[in-house]
C-alpha cells in the first residue's frame, strides 16, 4: 500500500480543480458503500501517456486527458463517480444490484477501451475490484483494484482485469526476487565472470532460436536471461528491478561478452535486449567496442519508445552500433503506439513485429491486414521482419508467407547453452 498511500497524500495538489480528487471520491464511495449492494471499483490508466506526451506534445497530452474525462462521463450514467486521480489515471465507482450485473457494466466499458483522438489511437487499461467481495472499505479496495491495474498493464493495452488474490501473491514473489539479486551483488556475483560462459547459482543465459520462413531453418538466436534460485525465473519478472540499480551495467557488459563469444563459436548471429538506460548512455557501444570481434554478429535489439524519448542521442547510438557492423532490431513493433514513418528516419535493419499482433490473426482480419503491410513496407525499404509469438499452425502458416523470420514456442523454446548446442549440432 505504500506507493498507493503516497498517491493519495501527494495527488490533489496535481489536479484541475473541476476534476473530483482522490480524497474526495474515495470519501464519496464510503457514503455510497453503506447503503450499496455491490460496487464496481475501476481504476482506469492511459497506456503509455508519457509516450504520447514524448511523440505529440504536453499540451496535446492534456487536450487528450480532458477528452478522456469528457467521454467517460458521456459514456457512463449520471450517478456513477469518475475523477482524475493521477496525470494520467482515473477512478470510476459504479454501484449495482447484483453481482451478475458486474460483468454488463464491465461489457460496456470494454466498449470503449480504445478510440481514436484526432490522431492518436488511445488504450485504456483497467483494474477491478468489486466491493463487498473484495474488500469493505475504499483504501481496501482501491489497493485491490491497483493490483489487477498492474496485472492488466502486463496483458495488454486495453485490457481489463478483475482482482484476484493471485495478484498479490506475484507481488510477494517480485520481493523474492529483490532479495535474490541483492544477495547475487552481496556476494560478488561476477566471480565467474571471466569463464567463457557466465554461470552461477542465480543468473544464467538461454538462447531461443529464430528461423527463416522459407525452409523453417534456424538462422540466429536470441539471448534470454534467467534467475536460477528455487524456481527459474524470465527476465520480464526481474529486469525492471536490474534497470533501476548499476548493477545493470555489469549485467548487461556480461550479457555483451557471453554473447560475443557464443556468436563467434557457434558462427551464428545473437540478439541481445539491452535497457533504455545503456542504450542512451552509450555504454552498449563502449562494451560492443571492447568485445566485440571479427566474426561476431550480434544484433542489438531495442523497443521504439526508448528511441523516440530522446531522438538525437538515440540516433547517434545507433549510428554508433552500425559503424561497428551490429544490426539494429526495432523490438515489439505494433504494440501500443508503432510509428511507420520512423522506420524511414533511423539506421534499422530489422523489425520484430509484436506477438500481440500475431495472437490476434486468427480472430481479427485487421491484425492480419496490419501485419501484411508492415511486411510490405519493411521489405520496400529493405529492412527484414520477424514475427514473434509464433504458437499455432495457422499463425505459422499466415506468417510465414508475409514475415522473413519466425520466432515462437512452435518451433522453438528457449534453451539452455548445453541444450541448444545439442539440438543444433553445434560445438
């Protein structure tokens, strides 16, 4: 409750005066609550609105916000609650008569979960928890409903999800992991590190295979990190946790060497991720620069909005990486807000078309409509595209046709360095 608490002390001075603040809605629901039934508890989030603020404008940003408010408000009865209670989240409170009702009133939000503002394509994100079943009081449940907010975020960008206990026992489970990478640095972590492969009790590397889609072949691998405590943990559980400490510099100058060497040795080309932080700061150059040899491919894989934060010093690291011989891969392009125009500005060789765009191609014509012409543009100006996220047959068979890559748990997991060698014949 503790970042939730410091949004409710800090919040009100941030707000328009005409917008309900988060101490006065959460005083309106406790007076509606005594007499309610059931309640709807929604905590409402812009995906990426500092992204747009970035990409449009501030004073668009909030042109955007007041739109927001204006259209839930004409969207939703008279009596429902709605307030602002964060530059970009809201808290609507809507009472029913029963628990059945829950899921027509969350039907229509669905509704509207995307629209169009002029020329931005608008996501909002929802956490939901339903009073008396989740909790008795507001800070109750507004705690709740930010557990499933969170859950949502990692789902999709209009997605919305009902609280469930489950939430915050991930939430314990993220702590666990805190503690396993602060006792990793305590003891000295990089003890192996001048071994050829990196390995110790906590992290370790995994190589998931990209094929090309025209014999269904491997061409390259991706390098994926892992914890190895009790459980082996992907690196979408910790590496928010690593970005935020310097630890990040040594992991991600690691992740370099190991990955150098394996493309050396097994003379194929790796992709590494590498964070917003070392990409601006040019340290993936300076560790590149240092390991980096003849006969090493390595491709740098970043995500558009890291580029689009801070342009010019993006397109100079960039520029940097390529004089270097690294490819450059524009990661999860068609999630949220992908802009086709930069493809034409930037020095990419690759682009990695999201897996939420490939699950939806069997259910919507749209995805696959989109997904063609993302191809088509790619291959007009000669860049490459993978498609990621690649489970069923009839993905495969659709993409296959359009992309120049595949990637996905249908014709690959990822693998340990001994199993990948194994599989693939390599030494």
């Amino acid at each position: 409750m503790g970042e939730d608490s410091e949004l409710i002390k800090n919040v009100d001075k941030n707000l328009y005066p005409e917008v309900l603040t988060i101490k006065k809605i959460l005083f309106e629901v406790s007076e509606r609550i005594k007499t309610a039934k059931v309640g709807i508890f929604i905590r409402m989030d812009v995906f990426e609105m500092g992204y747009i603020n970035i990409k449009y404008g501030f004073e668009k940003g909030k042109r955007l916000i007041e739109e927001i408010e204006r259209f839930l408000r004409q969207n939703l009865r008279k009596e429902d609650l709605i307030g602002r209670i964060g530059p970009d989240e809201f808290l609507i409170f809507i009472e029913v008569k029963r628990k059945e009702d829950v899921f027509s009133v969350l039907k229509r939000i669905e509704n509207f979960s995307s629209f169009k503002f002029e020329d931005i394509n608008v996501f909002l994100t929802s956490g939901v928890s339903i009073y008396p079943f989740d909790g008795v009081n507001p800070l109750e449940l507004f705690e709740k409903a930010g557990f499933a907010l969170k859950e949502a975020k990692n789902i999709a960008p209009n997605a919305i999800v009902l609280y469930d206990k489950k939430f915050e026992d991930k939430i314990l489970e993220t702590l666990k992991i805190q503690t396993i990478i602060k006792e990793a640095i305590d003891i000295n972590l990089f003890k192996f590190y001048y071994q050829p492969i990196f390995s110790s009790k906590f992290f370790r590397f995994y190589y998931q295979p990209i094929f090309s889609s025209k014999d269904l072949k491997p061409c390259s691998a991706e390098a994926l990190a892992r914890i190895a405590s009790d459980n082996l943990y992907t690196a979408s559980e910790f590496i928010h946790l690593l970005e935020v400490h310097p630890f990040i510099y040594k992991f991600e100058e690691n992740l370099v060497k190991v990955s150098t060497f394996k493309s050396k040795n097994w003379n194929i080309p790796i992709h590494i991720n590498v964070s917003e932080k070392t990409f601006i700061e040019g340290k993936i150059v300076e560790n590149l620069k240092k390991y980096i040899k003849a006969g090493c491919k390595i491709t740098v894989e970043i995500v558009e909005r890291v580029i689009i934060k801070d342009f010019k010093r993006a397109i100079k690291t960039l520029e940097e990486l390529k004089s270097l011989g690294v490819k450059i891969a524009i990661d999860d392009f068609g999630k949220g807000y992908s802009n086709l125009s930069l493809l034409s500005e930037i020095p990419v060789d690759i682009v990695k078309i999201d897996m939420s765009l490939t699950r939806k191609i069997n259910e919507n014509e749209k995805a696959k409509v989109l997904i063609e012409s993302i191809a088509e543009l790619c291959r007009k100006l000669g860049i490459k595209t993978v498609a990621e996220g690649v489970e069923t047959e009839e993905e495969l068979n659709f993409l296959k046709e359009h992309c120049d890559y595949l990637q996905g748990y249908l014709l690959g997991k990822p693998l340990s360095q001994d199993e990948f060698e194994e599989k693939f014949k390599l030494k």
